[in-house]
C-alpha cells in the first residue's frame, strides 16, 4: 500500500470523525433545548415510585413544571387520617382573655392583593410580646406537611383529619418560629406542635391560621381574590361547641401515644438493665 493511499484513508477517517462528532453535538443541544417540555414518565420500577403522588416528577436532574394541587393525599394516608369529636383554639380561647384575631378570615386586604385566608392570632400584648409562646393542634390529625415553603411563610405545619361523612380538612400552623411535629406523626388534640414566629422577621410574632376543606398537599397564597377551599376558622370552631362532657375528656389518640411512649421507655430501661 502506497504512503499516498494510506495518508488519504486517514484523512477521510478524521473527516468522518468530526462529521459524527458534529451530529452528536447537535443531536445533544437540540435535546437539552427540549428539556422539560414533556414531563417525565413516573416510574413504576419499585412501589415507592408508584406511590409517588400524580404530576410530581422523580428525576431531581430535571424537575418539570406542575400545578401544586395535583399533589394529593393517597388511599393509604385518608385511611391514617383520625377523626376530630371537639377542637380547640390553638394559642387558647379569645373568650379566655389569652388571644385576639388581628386580621380575620376573608379581611379585605388590597395592599396585599386579595382576601386574607385565614385568622392572624395574635397574644393579648400585641407585636412581639407572644414570641415563642406555645402553639397547640386544634384537633387529631395526621402532619401532611411541615416545611418552610418560602421565606414569607416561615415553618409551616399541616394537619388533616376526617369528618364522619369522609371529608378531609386540614389545619395549617404558618409563621412558627418552631416546629415540633413529624411529617406522618398522628398528632392529638390539645398537643404542642411549634412556637409562635415572625416568619424570618417579615411581620410581628403571630400565628397564621388556616381551616380548609381539601384533600390536596399544597400551600398557596395568603390572600385571594375570589371563593377557594378555605373555610372560616370561627365558624368551624363553632360547629363542635357545646358537645357533651365525654366528648371533652382525654382523647384516646392521647392515651394511646402516651401507653407507646411508656412502652418505649421501659423498653429502654430493660435493654440497659442487661447490658
């Protein structure tokens, strides 16, 4: 073989090389253009895959846009939710002299764009006075969520339960400085789940409370312009006043964390007593 014929196959061989290399380059930046349009398939390779909720994507690579509210509760979480017999205020009663409701339910807030969706309770002494102070779940419920969705909302937790007839609602706990129940803790009436917060010191200290009739994991926006599924707290509240005494005694969600609680301690105990 000629050195004439050899030096031409290697020319063809690099011409080759960059028209591949050229098609792969361009094939890949059209593809990265594209990126996100489509949202991913869900996977279905484990049983964690398929639970995840409709419209969440599982590659964290490449997180595709979805609307919130498909994010709902599972069959097997509305089967975890408890029922709720009575409730209580969460910072204490306003007829007590403990709280006030510095902007209500459905206030018409215009600099703020809307509708307030919730009460804002306050401590009797105003602005900072009740920073810290103990926040209380108003009713059984299982913790839906509990994060900082932004900066203007601080750590937020949601509780749900079930009504008699299978509704879901939910209570949401918004501006807490912190946060003291688990995402999946079945929580019982009465019991401490934060403090009272500021929000990252975008307000003074108060609790941002909310009363929704959904079956949906999402937070929203504090102020709307026209009906959405929040419900008037005071009114809600309403509906299990004057109940029988049985139905003010300890909740049996109560009595039975407190036997596991003791279980576990004396589990302890036993465990170090062998060592």
């Amino acid at each position: 073989m000629s050195k004439t014929s050899t030096q031409q196959r290697l020319i063809y061989c690099f011409a080759a090389a960059v028209v591949i290399g050229i098609v792969i380059t361009t094939t890949l930046a059209y593809l990265r253009s594209h990126a996100g349009q489509l949202a991913p398939l869900k996977s279905m390779k484990s049983w964690q895959h398929a639970d995840v909720p409709l419209g969440y994507t599982l590659d964290d690579g490449n997180t595709a846009v979805f609307d919130p509210r498909f994010l709902q509760l599972t069959a097997f979480d509305r089967a975890l939710l408890p029922s709720a017999p009575t409730m209580s205020w969460p910072m204490g009663s306003r007829h007590g002299a403990l709280t006030y409701n510095a902007q209500p339910f459905w206030a018409d807030n215009k600099q703020r764009g809307g509708h307030h969706t919730g009460d804002d309770i306050n401590g009797i002494g105003g602005m900072n006075t009740d920073l810290g102070d103990p926040v209380y779940a108003v009713a059984n419920g299982l913790v839906i969520y509990r994060g900082e969705p932004a900066p203007g909302w601080g750590n937020t937790i949601i509780l749900a339960h079930r009504s008699p007839d299978g509704s879901v609602y939910q209570h949401m706990y918004a501006h807490l400085q912190k946060s003291y129940a688990a995402l999946g803790e079945l929580v019982s009436i009465g019991e401490k789940i934060g403090t009272v917060g500021t929000a990252n010191l975008n307000y003074p200290a108060h609790l941002h409370f909310e009363f929704r009739h959904s079956s949906g994991v999402w937070i929203g926006s504090g102020y709307v312009n026209g009906p959405t599924e929040h419900l008037d707290p005071a009114s809600e509240f309403g509906r299990f006043s004057n109940k029988p005494p049985d139905l003010l005694h300890t909740e049996p969600l109560a009595v039975v964390k407190r036997e596991r609680l003791q279980k576990a301690r004396e589990g302890i105990l036993i465990n170090n007593s062998t060592k």
